[in-house]
C-alpha cells in the first residue's frame, strides 16, 4: 500500500472512532503522532551521527519505546501497550510529560514543549489507537529514501485536506505560490540572508526558503554552507494546529528543530519592542487577511487598524534590513482600500519599492476563498531624514497571471502549477539595473507612479494651501476670542461685559465658518491626491472581457443611458443654436 493510500486509511479508523470529529481533528491527531513517530526515527540518525547524544524525550515516552511494534518470540510484530490500557498511558502519562519538558534545558525541549501545549489524543478507542499505530509503523520509515521523497507529496495531501476543513483552510498557500515568491525574492546563501515569516502557517514558504538555500550548496560549499541553511529561517505561528503541522513539517525536511518557529501571536509584540536584531534580509509570507485583532494590539502602530492583514502590512516593512525583500500575498481589497488603507500604501512606497505586482486570477486559493489575490514585491529603500515626503517607489510594473489553456478556473483537482509561472520568470529581469530589460505585453504593463504622484501632488497643493491659510485664520479667531474672554474675566458689570461677548460669538461663529472653509478646501486637495494610492489597476493591454454578470451589464447599461441622454441633450444644444441662428438671419 503506499502512503496516500496509508493516510486515507488512518482516517477511515479514525472516523469509526467515537472521540474524533472532523477533518480538523483527524488532522491534528495524526500529526502529533506522526511527528513523533519522524523525530523518532530523526533520534536515530542523530545517535548515529553522535554516540553522545541524548534525547530530550524520557525513555518511556519515545515512540521506540510504547508505540513501535516490536517482534515477538514467534517474529510476529505486536504492540508492546495492549489496547485496554493505551489510551490511559497517552492521556495520563505521555500528554502531561510532554505538555510539562522543562523547555529551559535545550532548544529541543522547548520546541517538543511547544508542540504538545495544545496538542490532544481525541482518539478514545485503544484498538483503533493501536490500528492507526500499526499503519504508521508499516508506512513510514524514514530511513528508506524513496519513502523519504514521498512524505512530501503526503504532506501535500493532509494540507489539501487542511483546506477543506473550515475555517482551518486559513493556513494553506498552494506550493506553486510559495515556491515562485521565494523563487523571485532569492534569499542568498553566500550572503547568509535570513528568511522570516511572520504568519508561517504549516511552513509553506519556509520549507520552499530551504529547498531554495539547499540549491545554492554545491560539492565545492564549505561545512558551514550546509549547516548554515537551517539558522537562516524563522517563523512565526499563532495557532496550535498549523505550528505542529509547521514544525513536522520542517523534521519532514531534514531541518534540525532548534526554536526555529515560534508559537505567538506575531501582532502581540509591541511596535517598539521589536529589536534591531530582529530585521531580516527576506520576508515572504501569506499573512491572515479578513481577520481582526483587538484595540490593545494595533496600538502602537503608526496607522492603528483592528484588520490582521493591515498590521501586517505595516509590521514587514519595519521589520525589513535596508535593502531587504518580500513577498507578501494580499487581496484585491488592500489595492483598491482607502482611508487607513491608503495611509499604508503611502507608508509602503516612501519607504520601500514596491517594483512588482502579480495579480493572480480566481480561485487560485478555492475551496477556502474566490477572493483574487495578488503577490506584492518590494524591496526597503535607505531611510533618507531630510525632512522632506521622500517616495522610493517611481515605477510599478503589473503582471497579470492568466489562467492556462482551456482552464476556466482553479480548482482541489486543477490547482495552479509553478511551471505556470515560467513566463514571468523569463520577463523579471534584474533589479540592479531598475528592470530594463522589461517589456511591456499582452499581460505585463507599468504605472509611472512618480508622474501620476507629482502631478496629483501639484493639483493638490493650491488646495491644501488654501486650508493652510484658512486654518490659520480660524486659530487666529481662536485667538482673538480668548483675549476678549480674558479681557472680562472677573468683570461683573453687565453692561461692561455684554459688547465684548456680542464680538466674541460674532468671531466663533466667523471661526467656525472659515474651519469649514479649511475642511472642505482640504477635501478637495485629498480628491485629487488620494486616488494615486488605488492599485487595483485594471490591464491596458488586455481586450475587455465579456461578462455576463448581472451587476455588471446593469451598470454597463446605466452607463450607456447616461451617454446616450448626454449625447441627446448636445443634439438638442446644438440644433436649438442653429434655429436660433437661422431666424436671427432671416429677421435680419
């Protein structure tokens, strides 16, 4: 039987047993269990490596030790628990050990420690436990290579079946997405770039970051080459489930766990206590996008916002090297978003250059979502402190991912492929030379942000000037109205006081009439520069596609009815001038 077939067999036992419901719980229940059942077999090739080293895992508590099947005297496989008293030992003796590992004593303990805070034995029947044992046992054996290759596409599996288990679907990007972010983004190995990802669900693009590093050794790399790959990447997790599904997954890599994924809530570390040392070179990551976090979190942050996706946003760029490079997978409504939006873009593109963006059609990331998505590359510009609104961002090139031929839609069976991203590849370029080599195409096309940027800003400014002033003559007012205050402050003499506030409520109400003046003059500036910051660009180049959506020809014919009433109307301009024209004529 080979392992897809094992997986799906582990979950048929698991659905006749009574403690497990849902996909999700399956799921959490065969990962704890086969991460212990791979760290096992990980133990073993440690000890060979070193004769002196010592598990973190009490004797009992290794897999080797109550979960292996082991040889009786007839050379039959049995299990060394009988099926009446495992559950006992799983929830009364393994859980509370492993929940308990001083994770102060190594790197391995805390991540073990980690793993199993949350982590629990849904399973409630010892014989169907002891089945599933039994399956891992005949299917899993690290130590064989092609058995090795396949966990792989295993893993696959179990996170394809992540995605359809409710709201857990959150965790997954497909692999092609990761492996071309990371593709583009290319963390160097000779340079010791470092590789974050703050919302690193199942590990997704730190095991693409590794595979991409790993590529990069060759006969002729040093020792510390090799080594140096796994220290190069971190990651940052919330939930229980996606942190034991990432940790597994990186054992599953050959990656010595050693407190490379943390399990936190990235956005709960304060704005200012994030250190120098904290930058990295590469950020690529696919962070939560229509969650929300509460008031206390969001702030610190320059743009105080309850949306995960726009704290996010804002926390990469700070935690981007000078220099550095992201990757970062955003919806349709971070482009086209306005107001704390905007703000952020705006942020965003003084500080960094934001190059490229790939937009990507529907269903790319269905069953979980039909929202279209689009994958952001910047890189963090120098800090430049001369008091003046400095953009690194002048020119933005748009790629739009077509589906491939015959493909209507992304789809479980139909997901997008990375060979499909061959073309963009071909067309990057290099960013040492600003992307000259760049062309524009039926998919490819670039905004001239730097233009559009200055000429709104220049359409604005007499705007925005003429608020200045009048909001300079409003506080004038102000001011003028609490000298007069002043000037009767302990006068009691009615006659005495009542002129000056007669003046002092003609100058508020002049004070408040000029402020609206200053807003609205403000407004009108902000209609004018605002819209720069909308990147939901639609492609130039493309033929207009026809749609059959409801929504969209209604608006298309009320556009139509406002054209041909507009076009009726000069008609009627123009003949009315020419009659007009004809009778003076003849009375002349």
């Amino acid at each position: 039987m080979n392992l897809s077939s094992t997986i799906k067999s582990i979950q048929d036992i698991m659905r006749k047993d009574d403690g497990v419901d849902g996909d999700a719980q399956r799921l959490g229940q065969l990962t704890w269990m086969l991460f212990l059942k791979v760290f096992d077999q990980r133990e073993e090739e440690w000890e060979d490596d070193d004769p002196n080293y010592k598990s973190p895992l009490p004797d009992a508590m290794r897999w080797r030790n109550w979960a292996a099947y082991v040889e009786d005297s007839d050379g039959k496989k049995k299990p060394q628990i009988a099926g009446s008293a495992i559950i006992s030992f799983v929830n009364n003796e393994l859980f509370p050990t492993l929940k308990e590992l001083d994770a102060s004593i190594s790197p391995q303990h805390k991540v073990i420690r980690s793993v199993f805070e949350d982590a629990n034995n849904y399973m409630k029947t010892g014989t169907q436990l002891l089945a599933v044992i039994e399956k891992l046992e005949e299917a899993i054996n690290f130590h064989d290579f092609k058995t090795r290759a396949n966990l792989g596409d295993v893993y696959e599996q179990m996170l394809n079946d992540l995605r359809g288990a409710g709201n857990a679907g959150e965790f997954y990007t497909p692999r092609a997405i990761t492996q071309f972010m990371v593709d583009r983004v290319n963390p160097r190995l000779d340079k010791r770039e470092r590789v974050l990802d703050p919302a690193c669900g199942t590990g997704g693009f730190l095991t693409a970051a590794i595979d991409h590093l790993r590529h990069q050794v060759t006969t002729k790399s040093k020792v510390e080459d090799r080594r140096a790959v796994d220290r190069l990447i971190r990651g940052i997790e919330k939930k229980q489930l996606p942190h034991l599904l990432c940790t597994t997954n990186l054992v599953l890599h050959d990656v010595d766990v050693d407190g490379q994924v943390e399990r936190k809530n990235t956005l709960a570390t304060g704005w200012n206590d994030w250190k120098a040392q904290d930058r990295v070179e590469c950020i690529v990551t696919n962070p939560p996008f229509g969650g929300y976090e509460d008031d206390s979190i969001a702030a610190g942050y320059h743009h105080p916002t309850k949306e995960t996706a726009d704290l996010f946003m804002q926390l990469i760029v700070k935690l981007l090297e000078e220099d550095g490079r992201a990757g970062v997978v955003l919806p349709d409504g971070f482009l086209f978003g306005d107001g704390i939006k905007n703000e952020i873009k705006r942020r965003l593109m003084q500080q960094c250059k934001l190059h490229t963006i790939v937009r990507l059609p529907k269903g790319v990331f269905a069953p979980y979502t039909t929202i279209k998505t689009n994958l952001l590359f910047f890189t963090k510009g120098t800090a430049v402190e001369d008091g003046t609104e400095h953009f690194h961002t002048d020119t933005i090139w748009y790629y739009e991912h077509p589906y491939p031929p015959g493909y209507k839609s992304y789809s479980k069976t139909k997901p997008i492929r990375f060979e499909e991203f061959k073309p963009e590849q071909d067309w990057w370029g290099n960013e040492a030379n600003d992307f000259a080599e760049r062309v524009e195409n039926e998919f490819a096309w670039k905004v001239d942000f730097k233009t559009k940027r200055e000429q709104a800003e220049a359409a604005a400014k007499p705007h925005w000037d003429r608020s200045e002033q009048l909001s300079n003559e409003a506080n004038a007012l102000d001011n003028r109205i609490r000298d007069l205050r002043e000037s009767i402050r302990g006068v009691s003499d009615a006659a005495l006081r009542q002129p000056v506030e007669i003046e002092i409520d003609r100058l508020r109400l002049q004070a408040e009439a000029v402020r609206m003046q200053a807003r609205d003059a403000k407004a009108a500036g902000d209609r004018l520069y605002w819209p720069i910051f909308n990147l939901d660009l639609k492609n130039p180049n493309a033929p207009e596609e026809e749609s059959h959506d409801p929504d969209v020809l209604l608006d298309k014919y009320k556009t139509l009815l406002g054209q041909i009433e507009e076009t009726e109307n000069l008609l009627k301009s123009e003949l009315a001038a020419a009659l007009a024209h004809h009778f003076v004529d003849e009375d002349a």
